[in-house]
C-alpha cells in the first residue's frame, strides 16, 4: 500500500530492456547518438511539431529551471500558482538558474492559477518601471500538485493573457502524461496550439529511472538552452542510456498506457474513499493523486497496517487537530494495482466514524 | 507644492559646507580617510556599541540588498511585508546580490509585519527539508512604506521570533531618523537592544545627496560586507565625500532635527487632511508621510495648481473609480514648511465635497 | 578502433545486473533507500574516513561545480591547471555554481600544476586587500588531462602549500580509479592523507552510464552541499538507480580491475606507438590515455580504416600544420581489448614514415 | 608630493560650484532631472552619437561591470589584458554582475594587447563547441594601467578583430580623458569610429567625487542597463548631484584641460626620472602615470621626505630584492603642481647612484 509518492516507483520491464539495449558497443556521446535524432523526430511528429528542438535532462527541477532561464531575464518573475513544484519543491532552482529572478504567486482554485488573478498580477508588476521587477513568462503545471488538470481551453486562456502582455509561457509536464490521457486531447492541442512555448515532458514520475525531455517548440533559444544545460552540469557523456529511457517510454504509445493505469488506480480510489461516511475530497480527482479527508480512526487502521502516504498539508499530524477527520495525499503511479487499491479501502473503511 | 517624494529635496546648508571643507588637499582613499575612523566612532558611541562595524554606500538599495547577502544564503528566504522595499522598488536586488534568494511575504496592517504570521510563515518555510528554500533572515522597515513606525518593543517582538528559530535581523532604516524621533527612544533601543543584528540607517532620503550606513552590530561578518561592497562596485575611491556628508548628518543631532522638520509638516497635513469633509487616513500618520482619501474636487484643484504627489495605490487614476474619493500618498521632507502645508490644505479643501 | 574517449563506452555486465536488481517493488526516493546507506558505509570504510559524508550526482561537471562552490566564497579564486576540465570543459559551470568566482591558472608540465607556480599564484592573489579576488581553493585533476598521474606525494606537496594557506582543497577523480591503480596506493593515500578535503569520484568514465560520487572527508558542509546538489536540480527522485550502479561499481574491486584494463591497454597503445619510427610521446602514459605525434601517412591510413580518435591540440588538422608528424589523443576504457590495440598500432604502422 | 594615485585628490572649484547650484529647491529624481537632459545632449554631440545613451553611476566599477554584463552572457568570455582593471582591482565585479562569465586575458607589451594573441585568443575559445565558455566582448582600458595609451588605429585593430567575430568592444575609459588628449584625437574617433560600442567615461580619477558616465553607442540595449543598474543599487535618487558634476566636467573642456595637466606633470616627471643615472623607464610615459625603477636610494629619501607613490609591482619591498634599482608607479592628477615634481625630482636626485 503505497501511495506516498510516484517516484517510490520502479520502472516497467521496456524501459529495462531499452538499456540493455542501447548498452551494445561504442556510441557517440554528448547526445549524438542516433537513437537521440530518432527520438527528436519521434517528439516532433508526436507533437506536429517539425520545428520543435529536444533535449533531455535527469530530473524535473534540472528541466523546469533551464527552460524558465531561457524565458525570463534576471531582473523579471514567473508567475504561477503558490502550489507549484517550482515555487515549492525545488530550493529555489528557479532563482539559481534565472539569475536571481523572482517567482509571482498567482491563486486559484485547485491549484490551477485563476486567469483574472493573472492578469491582476501581471497589471501589477508594471505599476513602476524600473523601480520593480519585470515581468518575465508563465509558468503552468499540468497535471497540477492538487492532482487536477488544466483543460487545452484553461491552458488557452491563461497563455492569451501572456500573449497579450508579450510573455512566454513555460509548462512543468512532469506529470503531462497523466494531464493528456485526463484531458483526452493530442499533445499539440494541450501545448503551442494552446500557447506554450516550452514544455518539460516527465518521465520519470511516469516509469523511467530519471528522464525528462524539454522540448522548444520555438528552437530561436536552442543554442542558449544547450549552453545553460551543460553549464548546469546537465549534459550526459553517456546519453545513449537517457535516449535510450525516453525511446522506450514514448514507444507505441506505453507512456499513456502507464499514466492511464495511474489515473484509473487513483480513480478507483477516490470513488472508494468518498464513498466513506465522513468523507470528503478536498480537490477532483482528475489526474493520479488522491487528496481527501478520512476519519481519524480510518488512518489510524492503515497505518497499522503499513500504508504509506503523507498527511496534508504536511504541517498536519494525525493527533494535533480537533477535527474528527484529517486530510491526506495518496498518489497511484503506474504499478499500482486494483487490488492495492481495494486492500487499503478495505484498511480504512470498517471502522471509521469513530476515532479510537 | 511637492509631496512626490522625499527624494526630490535638497540638502541641507551643512552638507554643502561639509563637502566644501573635505575638499582641501589629498586624502586617503577608499575609506581610510580620517573623516571615516571619526564618523566610525561617533556612531559606535551614538548607538552604544563598540565593536560595530560600520561602512558608507550611496544608495539605500545598495545598503540593503548587501546588508541582506551577508545575512542570507542563496537558498533561503527573507521574511519581509510585501510592501517593503525590497519587495517592491528594488527590482530584485536582494535577489541579485544574495545569488538567488527568495522573499517570503508576510501580511500584517499598516505595512508592518504581524508577528504570529512571521511565525507562521517560517513554520511553512521549514516543512520539507531539503526540497523548499531554508529560512535565512528577516527585514523590518522602520519607517514603513506606509507612513507608520515600529516601536522597540514591536521590533524586538518580531526579532524575538527570528532568534528563536536562529534567523538574523535585517533593518531597512531608509526612514531610520523619521522612525526615531516618532518613537522617541534612543539608537541603541530600535537596534541592537531590540534584536537587530544589521541595520542600514539611511541619510539620502532625509537630507544627503546619496550617502547611506550600514551599521553591522556583530563584526563577524564585516570582511565578507567588505568584499561584497566592492564586488558590487559600491566602494567609492573618493570616499571623504561621503564620510564628510554623514558626519555633517550626525553632527550636533541634525539629523533627528531635519526629520523632526518632516514629521511636524506630515502631522500638520494629516490634521489638516483629515479636518476636511469626506475624508479618511489610510494609515496613521506616524512618520513623514500621509496616506488619505479625500474628494476627487480637491484633487482636481490641487493639480490644477501644480501640486506634486502620487495617487496611492499607483494604478489608481483620477477618473477611472467610481468612488467620489481618491487616495494618494504625500511625502512632507526636511525642507517642507508649514506655508507649503498650509497652501496645500486651502487648495484642496474649499470645493471639496462635490466631484466636478 | 575507438580511441575518441573513454565516454563511448557501455557499461559493464555488473552494472546491467545491479540496474535490474535494484529495480524490484517501491522504494525510498532521494537517497534514503536502503542501497545508499550501504554505499556510504563502503565509501567509508574504503577510504579509511567513517564521518565522510557522500553524495551522488550524475555528471562529473556537476560534482566538480557543486564542490568547490561548497570550497570558494564568490569573491574568491580556484588555483588549477590550464588544461583542468573544470577549467576548459564545463563551460563555466564552478563559476556559475560558485556565484561568479574566478579560475587562477597554474602552469606546470604534463598538465600537472607545478607547486612554485602555486605558492606565487596565490602569492600574487594577496597583493591588494579588498580590490581583487581572494584565494578561494585548490583543484586537482588525478588523472589528469594530460594522461599523467600525481603521486600522493605530489598531492600533497600542493596541498601543503594550500594548507598553509589556509585554503582547501578539491580533487577532480573523474579518471580517480586510473590514478589509484598507476600510482599503487590506496584511497586515503591518495586523498585525505595527502590533504585532499573533498574528492569528486568518477564512475562514468570508467564504466557507468553517469554516476560520481562527492566525498566530503569533512562532514561541516554536508547539508550545505545537499542544498546545493538540490537547487542545482542534481537530486534524482529515483535516486536507487544512482546507488544501485555506484554500489556494483566499488564492489569486489570491479571500479580498479576496469581501471587497470583501461591503462594496461594505453600502456600497450603506448609502447607500439613510441616504437614506430619518427613517433613521440608527448606526455608520459600514466593512466588510461596516450598523447603522441606519429607520422601523418600513419593518421592517414588510421582515418582510412575507420579509427576513431581526436588531433591533439584540438584546433589542428591533418593537412593545416607543415610538420611531418601530427599529434593525437588516443583514450582507452575498460572495454578496449588487446586485439583493438595491436589492430590500431599495425594500421597506424606500417607504412608510416612516408606521407601521401 | 603625493603620487600614489589620482583618487587621493580633491574636486576643482568649478564641481562644488556646480553642486551649490544643483541643490536650489526641488527636483525630479532618478535621473528626471533637467540637467541630465542636457548633459546626455551635450555628451552626444561631443560623440557626434546622436542616437547614443548615457547613464551615470558613481564608481569605474559599477560602469565597467554593467556594461560588460549588457555585452557578455553569463557562459561567455570577455578578453582583456592581465593588468586590466576588470581583472584586476574590481574584486570580481564583472564576473558578479555577469552571472559568472569568465575573463581571458591576452598578453602585450605595456599593458595593451597584442592583436595577434587577440586572435589567437579567440581562435582557442571556439575549440570545443558546447563544453568551453563562448567569446562573448572585448574589453580595452584606454588610457591603460602602464600609463600607455591606444591610439585610435590600435582599437580600431582590436575592435576589427571583435568585429569579424561577431564581438562587442567595450572601453575601460576610466582615464579617457587623459588617452584622449595624448592621442590628440576627438571623442568619436577614440570610440565608436574606431569600432567601440560601449564608453565607460571616468570622471572621478580626473576631478569628480564620484561620478562615471556609460555611453552605450548602440542603443539597444539601453533599457537594460537601466534595469541592471537599479538592481545593482547604482541609480541615485538624487540624481541631480551626479548629472551636476557630469556637467561641469564637461562643460567648456574643462575635462581635457585638467587631464593636460596631469599628463603634462607625468611628462615632466618621466623626463626628470629618466635624466638621473642609473633610471630606466617600465613603460613609455604616455598619460598621467611614469612607471620607472631608480636607485634604492633615492627611494630612501623620497620616504624620509614624505612622498606618497607605491613600489610596483605591488609585491616588492624597499630591501626584498638584490637589484641597485627599485620600480615604481608615480600617479600625477589634475592638482599635480610643477613644484611637486620638482620637489620630487630634487629629493630622489642628489643622492642617487650609490645605495646606503
């Protein structure tokens, strides 16, 4: 029963079998490798996109923070939502590669950022010239850190605003897999049809042992990037075993199939757990996160039986609050199963109602 | 008629005189001047304190954002209001000079820092580990952007919080000489004795040309202030101009006298302002600035006459609210008299009360 | 006949094995899997140094560039070789993660820094007080750039001189197994007892698909290097997938039987190539790489047959220079055979002498 | 007899006059005042630039080092001289303000660089595509540190070098009064007619207190400087003192006539040093600094005299070396007086030959 985090996850046997694959022999180093120009073609036409440049990197910060150095100055700031991984979980990536760039927090609902709060934000930022930051780019996460996800309409809407202000927009797709299968649209229409210039594409959240892909739909920055990514320390000799990864991961479509999986445990879970008395959720279950309210006594009973996953917010614990329910997150990945699922409903479910 | 800014005044008579007197002969550079080792006394005595170390710089964003990189790392965070000025009029300098730092916003009334949401705010900070910044330092601004004042025991409630949880305490006193005579204690209360570890006492804002100190009460971190002032390009060759300035600044206590000037005329304002029908003090009047709504009549006449000040908030325009009242800030300086107050008042109060 | 560098290579069956091993059921994310914990107490017992702490990133740039910035202040200077990879091969990555020090350059043969030229490097860097860059760190590449290896004796006449100096020292290993193995001692011979603080332990080159290991042999600045690895984005979420391999790597001695194939296969490029006439060792073969000139008929028939390996310096070409020979950097790697070695030195051979 | 540096001197009369006009009654802040408008159409005219723009700053560092920043990217390089300001007296300050670019330093004689190692110099740089720092500007320091001077043709031989790279030309011009009037050419031909983009134009080393001018001849790039400069902590409130000096400065060639008088004391320095037996020349004496070595014992009695100058290079001592002679540096300013030299001359004469 584990549920605290897709990245506790193994990877599938393709991606396993791509390495040893790819692990025949010499081979170009640098990502001159040829199995990286068929991977770059693979993700143009995927993403209708023949323009399009590629690159990959080994985590999601490495991704976010390099594109958003490309789009924004030093002396500008991205705005995105307070629940963002960039503004949350990344130790401040964002300000290390920028330069010393700011981030903007922009509410709403759900943690998608409210497109009237944008614009507000953005009004703001330009009240007195030289004496305040710029503004930079936009910064989206889809699916989001509440598990919702951004329709190609909600994505339109807050890249118009940027557009009409004349700023790039970035999207954190570290979990894009499982926004694209939610949202039942082609990559193209959740991307640069909707406005965004760059996108960090995850895999490793979805299966892989650590590669994320940042692809340029506009490829004016590419040499830029390049520079940044290897002045990072984010340019692998032995590239082979990242292409080889993301090959594998977007191969007859297995990258939607593990995110289907995902959405569908989580799903599975959320009907479960609501269908609990005293339940509640605090965010929709779009995506594969779970974020609920359960009786106390519910989480007593699966912690006893060793299902991990973290209250939230994180700032909770299980007997500091009044309430007779807590709060928490529960994240399927591609390898959980319905019969995890049902064993740890069937933990919380009998005895809730009364704490003990 | 000027009330834009407390920086659109001139000096006073003695720093001329202090600049034409420095002026004979040679003198040591870069701050080995005797005027420097005079000046660094005189304010170790003023504010009771020995061991400080104290270094000359010309502008107030320079004094706090090299003030603040000497307290903060580069993957922390300074707790400020989010009007502070370093928030706000500093395009990201403390971001700059820190190597990426991030400020954490913390709400409170009338532009000062509430204590319990200082308190909630590092507790936040601190919740996941390595993943999100780390908490670095707090900064107060004393006076605040909105006009008002911190009392000793309001700052030494805020640094409490800070040691508690090991943080340093950062003062912007771009207003420190307002502050003080507004609060009535001595140097050493509003500093050191209430918990602060740095502060920059301002002089540019209240009758120098551009000279600012910046007092560091614990010299363990002055070698480092050292090299990070002339890294920044802020260590002046011909440093006697502006040790000459300050020591004219803190001589014979004209600098609480030239701030006692601007508070006097921003009190006669605020009375007279707020005397009149239909008006309302956004904040207390408590330093040298005034915060009010009055009739949009009284603000077409007091343009019509020239008069100079900024609506407040800047996005504001005269015609573009539907209330009959308009809000502005007026800034009173050293060099403001009663008959400019006086003038003021009879330009904006006779039509007021019906818009035109 | 792949003699471009020894980052063409795959990795060995062992690495494979302990990837698929590694990848059963859920695991702890960020280094707190069980597998970590092991790798460190090896790591530790190895190096005779049980309160180092280690850390693991994927890219020899970014364990040199998020070392010394844990090493040199932002003002400060590291004193290394000019041919230092940190220096010529990262595209200024310690200068980015230090927050803009500098590199001082010091000379010495066979891209070993020479310990005269140290001590007046750092001699010179003391002239001016506050107006230049202060000494920051040493650096030492072992093995260097040059296929040469410093003795621990000779590290630690540098690292004599850093001491006295008060500065510490840094030691670039991303070829440290081929040093270990050429010099014959141990570990901590090489490193702590000759006065290195922190070694960057190089997996890639030497058989892994992009793993280094930073060993802080003071533990003072372990959190501020976790700090610095995260904002850097070098912390892998599947971070198993790091220990997994780095842990094959080390045990039963694989990491020096991999090394000692690498070099005994120079060593053996090196002896047939010096025993053609009108060919010259330009550094003496220590490690894993050869750096000879030999008669450009011989390139000649190299290039013809497919060998791949660089004209050395880089900037020359086949037909550019009017000499009769031309010089050539020739890397093995614990997969370069025998046979690949005597196929190279007949093609390069016979005909050599006379150029077509 | 004070010869250590021109910053030890104070202002000419007709810069406290200035000051005492600027400070009547109120004025525009940040560099709204009237008086920059002037002075940015004055210096325009004086460059025969009409489109280009001028800011102020108060030291040669923050001008050098903004403006460098506006030219090089932070993955790039900027070559200068080893004796260059930049790289040696500003602490690191470009490298600060650049975000960690790096200086590559190209050798010539009397501290102007040789064109052809300009060339080389970038020839090596573009050696190894993505893994080495790029060419990013060049950097010339006109008068330079040897007190030798470029004549226009020399820049216009670096600046052509720059050119067909596709590099920017920036110019130290810290003493560009006192090259301008050695070379006896106008302000356009010492800058952007010989290919020069940015004019950092000193003024505190030849008669300010503290004020530099940046002429970005291609206006660009101009807003951000502005940016960068607010956020560097270098745009004065209270501009009106800076732009006051400026102007005076300026003003009926007052800046060429005090500079004439600094070369002319230097040339009358050099020629009395070189007429003593036993004295040689270091550099040819071109502006308002005469490097030279003289016999240990006249230095002895210029010490007893009092007179102010330093050994140079800066890590000798009086007693340190064998040789009859010792070197050093005699800095002459706009207030350098015949007598002086004479007096200077009279106290290192009489005695010279024979060491006691």
């Amino acid at each position: 029963m584990q549920f605290a985090s897709d990245n506790t996850s193994p990877v599938p046997p393709q991606v396993l079998e791509a390495l040893i694959e790819a692990n025949h022999g010499y081979a170009m180093p640098y990502g001159a490798e040829a199995a990286m120009t068929d991977l770059r073609d693979d993700i143009r036409n995927m993403f209708e996109a023949p323009e399009a440049q590629v690159y990959l990197v080994a985590t999601g910060t490495a991704a976010n923070a390099l594109a958003l150095a490309c789009l924004c100055p030093p002396w500008a700031t991205v705005y995105c939502h307070p629940n963002a991984h960039v503004e949350e979980d990344e130790c401040g990536a964002p300000e290390f590669y920028t330069g010393g760039a700011k981030l903007t927090l922009v509410e709403g609902p759900h943690a998608k950022m409210d497109p009237a709060a944008l614009e507000r934000a953005i009004g703001f930022t330009a009240r007195a010239g030289v004496h305040n930051v710029q503004a930079g780019a936009i910064s989206i996460t889809n699916a989001t850190e509440a598990g919702t996800v951004y329709t190609p309409d909600e994505v339109a809407a807050l890249a118009g605003i940027a557009r009409a202000h004349d700023l790039p927009v970035h999207m954190d797709g570290a979990r894009f897999a499982n926004a694209l299968v939610a949202a039942g649209c082609s990559p193209a229409e959740m991307t640069w049809k909707a406005g965004v210039d760059v996108l960090c594409l995850g895999g490793t959240k979805n299966g892989l042992m650590g590669v994320e892909a940042v692809v340029l739909f506009d490829p004016a920055r590419a040499w830029e990037f390049e520079l940044r990514r290897k002045r990072g320390g984010h340019l692998f000799s032995k590239h082979r075993y990242l292409s080889a990864q993301m090959g594998a991961y977007l191969r007859d479509g297995l990258w939607l199939k593990l995110a289907e999986r995902a959405n569908a445990a989580a799903s599975r879970l959320s009907r479960g757990i609501t269908a609990l008395p005293g339940s509640t959720l605090l965010h929709p279950t779009q995506a594969n996160a779970v974020f609920a309210a359960w009786p106390r006594a519910g989480h007593r009973q699966a912690q006893a039986a060793g299902a991990q996953y973290y209250l939230w917010p994180m700032d909770q614990t299980l007997d500091g609050l009044g309430h007779e329910t807590v709060s928490a997150r529960l994240v399927c990945s591609w390898c959980t199963t319905e019969e995890d699922v049902d064993h740890f409903l069937a933990t919380i479910g009998p005895a809730s109602g009364h704490d003990r």
